[in-house]
C-alpha cells in the first residue's frame, strides 16, 4: 500500500511540471548554432512564451556560449558586459516575467552572423474562466536557472494570442482521481 502512495504522489508531481508551463529548445533539432543557419528570429516567432516557460539552449560549450544581455546590447552585438553568461552546453533557463529577453552568442562574430534570440514572454491572459482553477508554483527543477526580463521594450512584440488552456482542468481531474484511489487505499 506505501508503494501506491508513493506511485500516486510521484504522479502528482510530474503532472504538475508538466501541466503548466512549456519547454523549448531553441532552435529545435538544430539548437544553438552558426552552423545550420536557423533563423533564430524566425524560430521565436512561431512559439508563444509565457511566465514559467523554459528555452533549453543545446550547443557545443567548444565553440558557443549564451550571453543574456540588454537591448541596447543585443542590438549592437556587445558582449562586454553581458547580465549573465551561460556555458555548459545544456543551459535550461526558466521564464520568470514578461516582457523581451535578449541572448545571444558571446563568441566573436556568432551574434553578428544571427546567433541571437529575442523571447517576448507575453502577459497571461485576463480572460481566464471563473472557474478554471489557477495553476500551483512549484520549484524549478535542478540546475534550472531562472532569470527576468531585461527591462526594456523589444523592437517587436509578438502579437500572437494565447488559447485557454484546458490542461490545467484535465490534471485536477487527474489529481482528484489519484487523491481518491489514496484514500481508498487507507480505508481498506
């Protein structure tokens, strides 16, 4: 019977991180790279960001890293005093507000041969159902670095609209299942 617990609460938290927000890895099957010539610009603008997302940049750490920078210096490429800079080579980086976040490649001449990214994280949606219950926050996993946007506007907003999202229906009607197969174990 401790087993099922167990099972049932592990289930729990998975569905959880998984029900409310979105990994992308940037790039997709490409990743981070000057080699396969993706339109990072491009990429961006096919996908809708919000609070709590993550943008997993996969690269060689040999020959790339990701700088987060401001506007002024994702416009002009300068990477002299970036807010932060990641290195490993499997950076996942979680969402933490709206707004623009500016990346690019600190090594000389990738962000200027279109190694950069602009991520506009958009606002969530003020028409949500009454009764569509808010999502819970749980932690990050490890190794997850959280960061806020940079504060600035972006050159160009993603004007994309959001669709409700009915995921956050179906996991409660999973958890409410799985909350009642735990008491039905404890009653037998």
């Amino acid at each position: 019977m401790a087993a099922r617990i167990v099972s049932a609460l592990v289930c729990l938290v998975v569905m959880g991180r998984l029900s409310g927000a979105a990994v992308y890895k940037v790039g997709d099957s490409a990743g981070w790279t000057t080699i396969a010539n993706v339109d990072y610009k491009l990429w961006a603008s096919t996908k809708t960001f919000h609070i709590g997302d993550t943008v997993l940049f996969e690269y060689n750490p040999q020959f790339h890293n990701v700088m987060r920078v401001t506007h002024p210096m994702y416009r002009s490429c300068n990477s002299s005093n970036p807010i932060s800079t990641f290195t490993t080579g499997n950076d996942s980086i979680t969402l933490t507000n709206h707004g623009h976040h500016f990346f690019f490649c600190g090594v000389p001449g990738h962000c200027l041969a279109g190694q950069k990214l602009d991520l506009n994280v958009l606002l969530p949606a003020s028409s949500t159902p009454v009764s569509e219950p808010p999502t819970s926050s749980s932690s990050p996993p490890p190794l997850t670095t959280t960061i806020p946007a940079a504060g600035v506007p972006g050159p160009s907003p993603n004007l994309s609209a959001s669709l409700p999202s009915v995921a956050v229906g179906r996991v409660v009607t999973i958890v409410a299942l799985l909350v009642s197969l735990v008491f039905a174990n404890f009653a037998s």
